[in-house]
C-alpha cells in the first residue's frame, strides 16, 4: 500500500509539470515526433554539436550561424504544422 502511494504521488507530481524532452532531436522530424509526448522540444546539444563541427571543419563564425538559423528555422516550422 506504501509503494501505491508512492507511487500515485510522483504520478501527480509529474502530472502538474511540463515535460521537456531533449534528448535524440536531431532534425526537424525527431522534433516533431517528440513534441507528441512532450510540452517543449530541447536542441541545445544538436546546437552545440554544429558549432563544434563548423569549427572542426573551420568554417567561419558567420556561417556556423547561419547553418544554426537555418536548423532552429526549420525546427519551429515543423512544431507550428503540428
């Protein structure tokens, strides 16, 4: 009886908070699928994995930025279809 009780309240817990996932969004689709189960959508590793590229591959500041605009851009678009 203990355990259900334990148990209910994380549940409500859990219940009452918004649930942000991010872990695995990688492009737009896994974006999207994930917004199904979850209240935000988190990119600050994807975001920080194409700065670390961009500058691996030497690439101008300008352009990281610009590749990062485009990524972010056709995040949002895809989440508002939805």
């Amino acid at each position: 009886m203990e355990i259900q009780r334990n148990i209910d309240a994380l549940v409500r817990a859990f219940e009452a908070r918004n649930l942000p996932v991010g872990f695995g969004i990688k492009n737009a689709a896994t974006a999207r699928e994930m917004a199904q189960y979850a209240d935000a959508v988190v990119i600050g590793s994807a975001i920080v994995s194409k700065i670390e590229q961009g500058l691996l591959q030497k690439q101008e500041m300008a352009q990281i930025i610009a590749e990062i605009h485009s990524f972010v851009y056709a995040i949002r678009q895809e989440l508002d279809r939805r």
